[in-house]
C-alpha cells in the first residue's frame, strides 16, 4: 500500500538515512561482478566473528525495530494492530519463500529453500510486535529482550552436541531439518544448515526489540536532546564492550545469531544511529544523504526489486551463452580494470541501477509498504 505525502514529509530522516545506506549496503554486497574477486570486508565470515558484511542484515533487523518506535507508539486498538502484524508478517514470509523460488522453472518446488530474508524479518516482526502490543511498558520490554537472548543461549548450549557453536554440531540445523526436511534448507555451507534459520530467530526478534526501545528512548514525548545522545553513545560503548566480553563464552557468530552478535552489532548500530541524529536531526546537514534518503523511503521494495533482476540477469536473458550478469563482467568492467576492483565497480553499478527505478518513486512521493 502506498503513503500520503503528508506521511512522508513526518517521517525522521535519521531513520530513512540510516535504512538507506543498510538497503545500500545489503544490494552491493549481494551483488559482485563476480565471487572469485571480493574484497575482504564485502565477505561474510564463514563462521564466528564479524566482518563489514556481517553488519548489514542484523542493522536492518534493528531499524525494523526503530520504525517500530513510531508506528507503535499509540497501541489503542491491540486487535487491529495484532492483525496488521500477522497480516503484513505473513505477506512478507510469503514474497520471501516465491522469491526463493524464482523464477520458479529452474527450481522444483519440492526443493525451494523455505527460509531466508524476507522471512526472518517477518518472523522477528512477528514476534516482537506481539511482545511490545502485550508488554507496553519499557521494564517488561527490556526483560523479553534478554529472556530471548538466554533462551536462545541455553537451547543452543544444552542440546548442541560436544562443540555446540560449530556448523557441525549446532542443533539449530537440526531444528530446520525437523521441521522443512533437508531439500529445503539452505546448502551454501555444504551442509543443509539455514543461517536464517527458526533458532536464530529468537534472537533476531530479540535485536527488534533492542531497535524498538532505542527508537522510544530518543523520540519520547521530550523529542531528540543532546543528552540523550550522550548516554546513547556510553551505552553504544558498553554493549560493543560486553559483546566482546561475551564472545569469549559465546562466540560472535552471525549464521547462528547468537547473543554476542546480537549485543556487539547493537552497539554498533547506536553508534551509527547516534552519529546520524547528530548530523542529520540536530546540525540539519542532510545534503550528503539524498542517496540513502530515496533508498530509506522504499527500503524493502528496493531489496525486492534487487533480487528479482539479479535472478532475471542470471537465469533468464543470456548473451552469447552467458548469462547477461556474467557477460557484463567479463566484457565491460574487467577488461578494463583490476578484477576485484571492477568487481567492486559492478556492485556499485548494480546498486545504483537499482535506486534509479527507487529515485522514480521518491519523485512521486510514494512510500510503497508491504
């Protein structure tokens, strides 16, 4: 469905901003000219620890939870909004799992990955919207944070195997495998092992809520202060602090989720977001950020849009026996360039495609929400 302009024009541009470059950053670093040459902070590390790339889905995870902040902030009618949050979680679980299977003559149906992007943010959505619609207050948010935080910890250590944080030995695959059966978890690992797997998204929802009472925190009936922004930061500090503490017992670990992760990127994120109301709320010095503004405003369509031509790219238009994202590789940008540059460049060039079909609606004014 579509906002008014007037909707628009209210909305906080920290937070568009701070959407815009996560939209950015997830486009580009699904996007190389080709996986052979990929600049070491646009990888995933493989298993524990965190790199640049680590830190684009859990932010987007957070600003579900900033938006929320706002969109939440009168609950009067629980049934109403109960049923928008299932409605749009399970519409969102659905776009994901046809997106999965597009362009749908490649895939047997029987072998479509169940789990993913789009489903984990529905499932977070899902379940920290009925956290904050039942528990308002702030007290009893910060405990469900931490309660699915440690649920999540204890499930992983008790009923893992003897290395309960490896891929191997880990019983959140086990979970999926239960509940999807092994032809339709993810095999990127070579093992059937879903990073966007049910287990981890306990304490995805968890970062949610960590966004959420962020999110109240600042925009409270006392609007944007400057000190807030400076306990904001000490508490930035602190949780990148803790998270690393942590880590030594729990180990930072994107594909598993895990509670160190979720703490040690949320401290992160405050630090960004911190640094954006400063900028952006406070000095009013927006000029640098038109880019992720048109970005920010359509953040889940842009990402849509983003898989759908990379697939049509790849397995429907080929040149010369090629498929079109492969040929434009190897005949434009790296004859002409260093490879892991020119396969940086296409990223670039691939994102900014992709904001331009995003500029159009901006130039509407419409906010396309799903």
């Amino acid at each position: 469905m579509m906002q008014s302009k007037e909707n628009i024009n209210s909305r906080l541009l920290s937070i568009d901003v701070f959407r815009g470059i996560t939209i950015f950053l997830m486009i580009m670093v699904n996007t190389p000219g080709s996986w052979d040459y990929v600049y070491a902070p646009l990888r995933h590390s493989f298993w524990h620890g965190c790199t640049l790339t680590d830190l684009v889905f859990p932010s987007f995870i957070f600003v579900i939870g900033l938006s929320m902040s706002l969109s939440f902030k009168k609950i009067k009618d629980k049934k109403k909004i109960l049923r928008n949050l299932l409605r749009r979680s399970i519409l969102i679980f659905i776009i994901g799992v046809l997106l999965n299977w597009f362009p749908f003559f490649n895939t047997n149906i029987e072998d479509v990955r169940i789990l993913g992007v789009l489903q984990r943010i529905a499932l977070s959505y899902l379940i920290a919207g009925i956290i904050v619609v039942f528990f308002i207050k702030t007290r009893f948010i910060i405990i469900s944070s931490l309660f699915l935080l440690f649920v999540h910890w204890i499930i992983l250590y008790y009923y893992g195997g003897s290395d309960p944080y490896s891929l191997t030995g880990n019983i959140s695959k086990e979970i999926d495998i239960l509940f999807f059966t092994e032809s339709h978890i993810y095999k990127g690992f070579n093992i059937p092992f879903d990073p966007e797997g049910i287990l981890g998204t306990i304490s995805s929802a968890s970062q949610v809520l960590l966004g959420f009472l962020t999110g109240r925190y600042i925009f409270n009936k006392r609007g944007i202060e400057q000190r807030k922004l400076f306990i904001l930061a000490v508490y930035s500090v602190l949780l990148i602090i803790f998270g690393l503490m942590w880590n030594v017992l729990y180990p930072i670990n994107k594909p598993l989720w895990t509670g160190s992760f979720v703490i040690y990127t949320t401290g992160i994120f405050l630090v960004v977001f911190t640094l954006l109301i400063w900028i952006i709320d406070i000095k009013n010095r927006i000029s640098w950020s038109f880019l992720f503004i048109v970005f920010g405003r359509n953040s889940l369509i842009s990402y849509l849009l983003s898989i759908i031509c990379l697939k049509v790219m790849i397995y429907i238009i080929t040149i010369d026996g090629k498929s079109l994202y492969v040929w434009l590789f190897q005949q434009i940008f790296s004859p002409l360039l260093n490879n892991y540059f020119a396969s940086f460049l296409y990223a670039i060039s691939f994102t900014l495609f992709i904001w331009a079909f995003t500029y159009i609606l901006f130039l509407k004014q419409k906010i396309i929400k799903i």
